[in-house]
C-alpha cells in the first residue's frame, strides 16, 4: 500500500479542517501571521485579511469546519470509497473554481484575500491528492479482478508449412490484410 494512499490523504484532510476548526476557536492569528502565509501573500500579491481573535464569525467558521472533517470521517470510517469517488472530483472543481475567483476578482475583497485563496489552494492540492490515489487504487483493482490465470501451458501453435504437409494439398493459403 503506498504512502499517499486515499485513506490517509484523507484522514490529512480530516486533521487539516480540524486544525482549521480548533484555530478558529483559539486563535485565528496563528494562521494568519504565519511567516509562510504571508511570504505567499505578498508573492501572490493578495491583500492580507486580518481578523480580531474574539470576532463573532469565527465560530461560526469552527462549526463549518468541523462538519467538513466530520462529513469525511464517517464515510471514511465505514470505508465508502464510492462516497469519495463521486464527491472528491465535484470538490475538486468547485474549490478550483473558488481559488481562481479569489485570484482573478479584485474588485470583491470579501473573497479576494489571502485567507480564501490560500484555503482554497490547500483543498485542491489536497483533493487532488485524494483523487490521484482514488484513480490509482480503482485501476489496481481493475488489474486484479482482470488478471487472467493460466491453469496449463499455453497451446503450441504449428507453423503454416507443416500443416500444408499434413493436410496433403494446396488448400491453405495466406490472407493478408
């Protein structure tokens, strides 16, 4: 089994939203003035959202986050790779989507900032992961439900000429296309 396996990419993007969820709660400010983000920031040229540690939406954003990991754990847990087969591909492209806007829109600051792009950023490279490995897996069991076993040795073929002498006459001749 590999390392980037879809179970653990996904038990990643479970802790991941956690994380999100847990900073959300304590404080927001350990996302946002990492010296990482804000390399990224001022590489991507994106304004910097700063957020007091006691605003009234950060709950709310905890709570979402939350649901996120939870709606992935409970399908993981019951191992329902059909769930993520058909969602995984959905999300990848809204949240492609939701980054491009969030680069291309300048006028709109509510979603052009480094907070949404940079969340944005993280759960494509992450589904994509998700979807890599999901792809990977399903046609490795395809090669295995597919494998054709050979119970004996494979039938010798005869070359045209000796058939030629044991029928006795002229009657086989070669069609070619």
């Amino acid at each position: 089994m590999a390392v980037l396996s879809s179970v653990n990419v996904t038990y990643f993007r479970v802790g991941f939203l956690s994380f999100l969820a847990f900073a959300c709660i304590k404080d927001v400010n350990i996302i946002l003035s990492n010296q990482s983000v804000l390399m990224f920031t001022q590489a991507m040229h994106l304004p910097a959202l700063t957020l007091s540690s006691y605003s009234a939406q950060l709950g709310l954003f905890a709570i979402i986050f939350g649901l996120m990991a939870l709606h992935d754990l409970v399908p993981l847990l019951e191992q329902n790779k059909m769930f993520f087969e058909s969602i995984v591909p959905l999300r990848l492209m809204l949240f492609f989507i939701l980054t491009t806007i969030s680069y291309y829109v300048e006028s709109n600051l509510f979603v052009h900032n480094n907070a949404v792009f940079i969340y944005g950023f993280c759960e494509v490279w992450i589904n994509f992961l998700i979807f890599s490995a999901l792809r990977d897996e399903k046609n490795e069991e395809f090669k295995k439900a597919n494998r054709i076993v050979l119970e004996s040795s494979p039938e010798e073929l005869e070359p045209l000429a000796e058939l030629e002498e044991l029928t006795g006459d002229d009657s086989v001749q070669i069609v070619e296309e």
